[in-house]
C-alpha cells in the first residue's frame, strides 16, 4: 500500500497530475506488453519452426457435421479439412458451438477502447489504473496507451465521444506522459466473457472438436496456459487417435 507521495515516487509521470490521489497499490512483478507484436513473433515461430500454415482473409462459414465428428470447415475459400478442430474465436464462438455439452456456456462480448499516442516528455514508467475513471495508461517503448470501457457489445464500432472522454481522462491523469495532440491509433476490441468469467477449455459436443474461449480480458494473459491445459486434454481424450508427427 502507498500513500499519494510514494506513488509519485514510484511514478513520476503523476507528478503533474490534476487528480486528487488518494493512494494506491503497488504491483512489483506487474508487467506490460505488446500482444500485437507477441502474436505476430509467435505466428512466425509457428510458421517457420513449426510448418504451420496461417491462413488470412479466411471466414469460417459453418462446421460440416459428420456422425459425432466435425469432417470440415466450410469457408469463403471452399473446404477445409482436418482430423481435429479446435474453436478459439472469442465472441464468435457460440455461432458455431449447435452442439449440446457439459460445461457449455454463452459468450458475450464486451467492448474496451484504446487510444495510443507517441510518448511525451515523462512517459509511465509502468502500468498505472485510475479506478476511480475506470482507464489504465503505460508506457509501450516509445509510445504511450490509454484503455477504458466495458461496453456489452458485438460490434467494435468507436464512438468520437468515447474517444475524447479517455482523452481528457488521461490529460488529467498523466499531462505529460504523451503527446496528446499529435496522430494516434485508435483500436477496439471484444473481451469475450461467460457468466462466470471462466474460460471454456474442453471436448466441445463432437468427438473431434474442441474450444478455447471465453476468456474476457484475460486472454493475453492466459493464452498459453489454456494452450498447455488443453494439449493435455486432447492428448489424453484424442491423442490415442492422432498420427505419431502431431
């Protein structure tokens, strides 16, 4: 627990701030990251390490159902096959789970907004979450990001309004953690959450289908337990079934 000087100390970009601290917590092994960039270093890990093919500008239009098996994928390219499928799609995941099982959930997406600038003068040295304004501003190397919202959503349509209020919220926060005035990317997501906030990571209905969603915020976060998690799953449940290469 900090009182409002010692979060100063540890964070020297509220110095300036126009918000009325009252204290807060410090997170030591608290860390931040780019999951754009993680995400396209480990599709190249998988692609040239592995022989994984990534297919982009694919839509997935329906599972083609076979008895208790999925046979293939129906796709805006035509067919694609597979001895086994596993649903990671987020918010999309529900359109394709029509099978009954235990465990199955519904997914609802709720939307965040981010607004990133290039850094200022005294940039966050790590992630700092204003919970009284609902916003987390940190520092990304040479950039600076403001994130906030959780709107129940299934599309990522952005508002100007939005925009400007996390704008000013982060102006109040940190004034000379970014260059607010200049260029910016503006970027929205669905975190697509269950009931319960837990992840569905199982045998989803047919035998050889299984998935990995629902993970709300978290799924960064999570991603490569849940990975580990169900390769355990499907080795046991299926692997009997799979070729020695897999």
């Amino acid at each position: 627990m900090l009182s409002a000087g010692e979060c100063i100390e540890h964070e020297p970009a509220l110095k300036a701030t126009s918000r009325k601290i009252a204290g807060g917590v410090l997170v030591p092994d608290a860390e931040v990251g780019d999951c754009n960039k993680f995400g396209r270093a480990l599709g190249d890990i998988l692609v040239e390490k592995l022989g994984a093919r990534i297919k982009y500008g694919v839509k997935v239009l329906r599972l083609v159902q076979g008895q208790n098996r999925v046979e293939a994928l129906e796709t805006s390219q035509g067919l694609l096959e597979a001895e086994l499928f596993v649903l990671a799609t987020g918010t999309m995941t529900g359109k394709f789970l029509g099978a009954r099982f235990e465990g199955k959930m519904p997914i609802t997406g709720v939307k965040g907004i981010s607004v990133t600038f290039p850094a200022g003068p005294v940039a966050p040295n790590c992630s700092v979450a204003d919970t009284a304004k609902k916003i987390i501003m940190l520092g990304l190397g040479d950039r600076v990001r403001v994130t906030g919202y959780g709107i129940f959503s299934d599309k990522t349509d952005i508002r100007q309004q939005h925009v400007r209020l996390l704008i000013d919220k982060a102006r109040a926060l940190m004034p000379n953690a970014a260059n607010f005035d200049q260029p910016q990317e503006i970027w929205a997501g669905l975190r697509p959450t269950t009931p319960n906030d837990l992840p569905m990571i199982e045998r989803a209905g047919y035998q050889n289908l299984y998935v990995n969603a629902g993970h709300g915020s978290l799924g960064w976060t999570l991603a490569l337990g849940s990975a580990e998690i169900l390769l355990d799953k499907i080795m046991i449940e299926f692997g009997r079934d799979l070729p020695p290469e897999n």
